[in-house]
C-alpha cells in the first residue's frame, strides 16, 4: 500500500545521491538499444532513467519491420521512495538493471495483450509471505494459503494494468517482492515499483509480447 510522509533534508539528499550518480551519456542508453536490437526475440523495450529520487523517464520503443528501434511513447516515471538499488524487502527501492516479465495482470479486463493475463480478482495477492508462493501473483483460491501479502484488488486504479517484473529470479525471501510496472496512483513514488500514466501502461501490454525487456538505470 502507498503512503506519504514529510522529508528532513538528510532523507531527501540521501534519496537524490540515489539517482544522480549514474549514466548520464546518451551513449550508454544506446548500447543497450543496440545489445537488444541484435536479439531477434526482444521486440519491445523500455528505458527508464532516473532522474532524481523518485523520479524517473520512460521510454518505449518497438522494433519495425527491418529490426531497427522506433520511439512509440515517452513521459515521467515513478520509482521507490529511496531511489533504485533494492537489496531487501521494505528498503523502499526500485531494483537497478535489465529485466524480463513474468506475466501481465490487471483489475480491469486484458485490454489485448498477448502476454499471460492474469485477472486480479478478490483471492489474488501478491505473496511477501516466507513460503513456496514469496514474490509471485498467486490465487489464494487455487492453492489454498493464506497469504497476508499485497491484496491486489485493493490497489487501485494503481494495479488496474500491470506486469510482473523478473526481480528477485528465485524467489529468495527477503530479497524483494511484487516488483511491477503499474499505473499510477495517488502518491508521487512507489514502494520499489515502476509507475507510469494508466494509458501509457495499456499501451504498452497491448503492443508488447513476453519477451519485453524493461531497463532500469540512472540517467
């Protein structure tokens, strides 16, 4: 769940060191433009540069018929309360690097994406619990735990569209869990997700396929 707090101004130097030490040439965004380009299963891509703190850029691009990237859409981003560089739970950080999806899951209908949909109903929780489910969407009705994890019907208009971030690969627990690519909400950061406007994220499902790759760096 999103909450807002006032910052002392230890916190919010601590928080723009978190973003303002990175990769600011335009040629490091390339390379990766290029690495992806070169694979012909990664059709989709989006770059999302921190600028400062919480705040970040986002950029998505496709690949046209003869391979090369086109730019379909950018705009701000959200990012952790604390920046980027997640280690554990609760640090309120967005994962730094380069990540594939799981699946895609919305409260509202699958707007037409051919990734794996899952509907978010009333039993779907994002699992944080010490168990076989940590870090994955589950149905508490299919597989009978009692989850007191993210009860995701609940986080709305925020997980009205989304995907699952391939954060934390194994499912260590403590290491992170429900890393997601969602809409925004009512607050200006997240706790460790990526947040872009609701249309920009139905865009995205509707025009990518499972091997969508999201890049995630300071700028």
């Amino acid at each position: 769940m999103k909450f807002f707090k006032l910052f002392t101004l230890a916190t919010m130097v601590a928080i723009t060191s978190s973003c303002n030490s990175g990769n600011g040439n335009t040629a490091f965004w390339n390379s990766l433009l290029d690495k992806y380009a070169k694979n012909p299963e990664v059709n989709q891509i989006l770059l999302v540069k921190c600028t400062q703190g919480y705040d970040a850029e986002a950029y998505f691009y496709v690949k046209d018929a003869s391979g090369k990237w086109e730019l379909q859409r950018s705009s701000d981003a959200q990012l952790g309360k604390n920046g980027l560089g997640k280690q554990v739970d609760g640090d309120m950080k967005t994962p730094e690097g380069e990540f594939g999806i799981r699946c895609a899951f919305g409260i509202l209908p699958n707007p037409g994406t051919s990734i794996e949909y899952i509907d978010v109903t009333p039993s779907v929780y994002g699992c944080s619990d010490d168990c076989q489910y940590y870090n994955q969407i589950i149905d508490t009705s299919a597989v009978h735990h009692e989850c007191h994890g993210e009860h995701m019907i609940e986080i709305a208009p925020d997980y009205n569209y989304g995907m699952s971030i391939d954060y934390n690969h194994d499912n260590t627990a403590g290491l992170g869990n429900s890393i997601f690519l969602h809409g925004k909400g009512a607050y200006p950061y997240t706790e460790g997700c990526v947040a872009i406007d609701e249309d920009f994220m139905k865009e995205i499902l509707v025009k990518s396929d499972k091997n969508f790759k999201i890049c995630i760096y300071n700028k």
